[in-house]
C-alpha cells in the first residue's frame, strides 16, 4: 500500500499517510479532522538496474556497484 503525503488547507498541519489509492479521497487531518487536505507532490525512488549507485559518477560513466 502506498503512502501519501498531504498537507490540511484549515490548519495547515502535513502529514503522510499509508492508504490504498482507492480510500486516498477519503483522508482526514489527524490535527483537525478536516476533510479539506491536499495531496502534496513528491519525489519517488527508482532503481535502473546496475550497481548500488546509479548516478553518473565525476568524470563521466557510473559510480557504485559492479
């Protein structure tokens, strides 16, 4: 299941909850248990393939694994 991150636009309090994509719509403030809250965007992990690091290393090519 995964986990959204959301901020309540009554009184502003962020928080990340673990929920199905179905029940998200759903979510309360845990501050306030106003149903005014936005989903917040982040940022995701994504693994290549390669070694244990799959950023472009000084100098050109891949650091990490291998």
């Amino acid at each position: 299941m995964p986990t959204y991150d959301f901020r309540c636009a009554d009184c502003g309090h962020k928080f990340t909850v673990l929920v199905s994509i179905s029940e998200k719509d759903k979510v309360t403030c845990p501050a306030c248990s106003s149903k005014e809250v936005q989903q917040l965007i982040t940022g995701c992990a994504v693994r290549t393939g390669g070694g244990a690091c799959d950023l472009p290393a000084p100098g050109g090519g891949y650091a990490g694994g291998g």
